[in-house]
C-alpha cells in the first residue's frame, strides 16, 4: 500500500471516528449502556468513573487491527485504520479529559472559537444528568451553543441539574 493511500485511510479513520463516537454516544452509551455512562454525568470521586471503561472497549478494534496488520499479516490497511482509531482515542481523551473535565492540569484556557464552542457543547451536554434530554452528542464537532440551549428550552429543561448552590426542595 503507498504511504500516501495509507495517510489517506489513517485521516478518513480519524475523521470516521467522530461518526462512530456520535452514533455510541447517543444510542449506547445513553440507551442500554447507561450503566456506565452515568457515572459520567455525577460528580466523581478519586480519579475514576466506571465510565472509563468505555476507553477499554474502544480500544480493542484498535489494538486487534494493530495486531493483525503488523504482526499477524492482515492486510496493510488493517494498520492504518487502527491506527486511525487510536489517533481518535489520543485525540477524544486530550479534549475530552484533558481541555474538557481537568482531569489532567495543564493550564490551558480555551481562547478560540473553536475550542469554546466545543468545551460549551459539552458543559451544557453535561447539565442532564438524565439519559434523556441531552444535547450534542459528537465531540470534535458540535452545534453552536445558542442551538443547544433552545433544545434543551423546547425540553423542558428535563433531567437538568440543580444549579450549584442550590436548596434542595
């Protein structure tokens, strides 16, 4: 396979990539995987969420497409889509874990359109704490803010957290 028709499947992977996390993020992980997302929408304790584990699940077409395409003898392609996946994985968890939820301190403040439109897509996906009601579920792409809170308004603010601060009825 050329290097180039290889760098063009690692970039239609990673760029796929948001494709599959929207389509897990909105019909399993808030449908019969809510088991361990919800985790994800409470506060954590420790380092931890059960959450994480979807790490561990996404990580597997990864490392078996890595495997099979440099040491099992797959296909050349095989390598670059798990490697594609695994651009993704790096990418998700930087924004996501690092620029999004600090679990990681790095400093960093969002100054570009760009990131404050996805950091606030993710803030407002995360006042639900429901499964139901929730807004923007892709993470490298996201509506603009003014969309999202409309479509929590026209939902009754369901499943929205209290606000910080305040007395529980």
């Amino acid at each position: 396979m050329p290097i180039w028709l290889g760098l063009l499947t690692f970039v239609a992977t990673v760029l796929a990539m948001e494709g599959v996390a929207y389509v897990a993020h909105r019909w399993v992980m808030h449908g019969p995987g809510w088991f361990l997302h919800e985790s994800h929408h409470r506060p954590r304790a420790g380092n931890w969420e059960l959450n994480d584990l979807y790490a561990v699940i996404f990580a597997v077409p990864s490392f078996v497409l890595l495997l099979g395409g440099v040491q099992l003898g797959w296909a050349p392609w095989t390598t670059w889509v798990g490697a594609g996946i695994a651009g993704y994985g790096a990418i998700y968890f930087g924004f996501h874990d690092v620029i999004v939820h600090r679990r990681i301190s790095t400093g960093y403040v969002p100054r570009s359109s760009y990131m404050k439109r996805i950091v606030q897509a993710h803030r407002l996906h995360h006042v639900v704490e429901t499964r139901e009601g929730t807004v923007s579920f892709g993470f490298l792409w996201a509506p603009k803010p003014e969309v999202l809170k409309a479509q929590l308004k026209d939902r009754g603010h369901a499943g929205v957290r209290a606000p910080a601060g305040a007395a529980a009825e």
